[in-house]
C-alpha cells in the first residue's frame, strides 16, 4: 500500500532527514495550486515518486541527498504561470521561491536543490553525469501519463494550459510516449513496461474520436 502524504511528510518511516511539515504549507497555499496541469495534484504526484523512488535506493542515498530530492520535488514547479511557453523561465521562478523558502538548516544544501530542480527543465538538458536525484525527479516528473487519471490531468490540463484541444493533446502522445526515457532501475522497473500498453489506450481512444 503506499505511504501516505500525512506520513511522507513526516517521514514516519526516517528515510531522510527531518520533516518537510514546512515546505508543504508553502506549496498547499501557492499560487499555482489550483493550475489546470502545474497544480498542486502535478507536485504531489512527482513528490510521491520521488519518495517511492527513495524507498528503493534507500541504502543507495544518504538522508541528507533524500531530504534535498524531496525539497526539489515540493518546488520543482512552484508559482508556475499554468501557461505553456518558456520552462527555463518557469524553473528559474521555483527556484527563486525555493531559495526564500529555505529553512536555515537547508541553505547549505541550496545548490543541490537547485540542481535537481532543474533537471526537470522541459525539453530536457541532456548531459552525461546525471546524479541520482536527478534521475529520479526527471523520471518521476514523466510518469503522470501512467497514472489511472491522466486523461483529466494530462490530456485536459494540459490542453488548457497550452490552449490547445484535448484532442490534439491525446494525439501528440503517440509521439511523445515513445520518447520518453527512464534513468533508475526503479522507474525502468515500474513504467518502462508499460509503454506499449498506454500507447495501444491512445489508439483505441483516438479510434473513438477520430
């Protein structure tokens, strides 16, 4: 059963540093909680992965680094316009904000926060010596497609936020699934198999509509 958002919160099960009780005020009340896609349910769900992910390479990761990802997580995409356009200017905003929300215990760690934030920069930077953490939030940041609801959430949401057609939305993601790659054994483990059976429920449901 997954953890609850009460118990990663509170890191009921001690798999990183402290709790993050703080941070998660900050982003129930943000700005762009109520955001068609970049909402307060898009944060949860890469932050859920990202602790999932943790629970995995919790031998792997010191408590320190986890409490770093999770931070990145909370904030990856804090304040977002909930308007497609230009993402590095959308990464540098949550960064902004995550730097004037840093409890003093955490400043010290600012510049790896930073970092793995922005490896969730879209279109992706690619470089050759991802860390970890940053594995992992970019894996996570990908796998809302292959949740049970992505059709409101992703297809819906983003389709208002770019302000498209949902219908064109659902169709560009018989390109953009195929591209996805996974980084961790973990998310390769859980998602990666499981492609080929979303893209088939896109052609079924173009199949419907078209």
């Amino acid at each position: 059963m997954e953890t609850s958002i009460f118990n990663m919160v509170k890191n009921s099960s001690g798999i990183y540093t402290g709790d993050l009780t703080h941070y998660f005020k900050l982003i129930f009340n943000s700005p762009s909680a109520t955001n068609r896609f970049h909402n307060f349910r898009h944060t949860m769900h890469v932050f859920s992965r990202c602790y999932e992910a943790l629970e995995y390479y919790q031998n792997s990761l010191p408590p320190s680094t986890g409490r770093a990802l999770l931070i990145a997580a909370l904030f990856h995409d804090y304040d977002h316009s909930g308007h497609s356009g230009d993402d590095k200017q959308e990464v540098d905003k949550a960064i902004n904000r995550m730097k004037q929300a840093l409890l003093p215990e955490d400043k010290p760690f600012c510049d790896k926060i930073e970092t793995i934030i922005r490896a969730t920069q879209y279109p992706h930077i690619e470089k050759a010596d991802l860390s970890l953490p940053e594995q992992i939030i970019r894996d996570a940041d990908m796998t809302q497609s292959f949740s049970n609801v992505w059709l409101q959430e992703v297809i819906f949401g983003l389709a208002k936020e770019s302000q498209r057609s949902p219908l064109d939305i659902l169709k560009l993601q018989l390109d953009f699934l195929p591209q996805i790659t996974f980084y961790t054994k973990w998310a390769k483990r859980k998602y990666a198999c499981t492609k080929s059976k979303k893209l088939k429920e896109v052609r079924e449901l173009l199949e419907l509509l078209v």
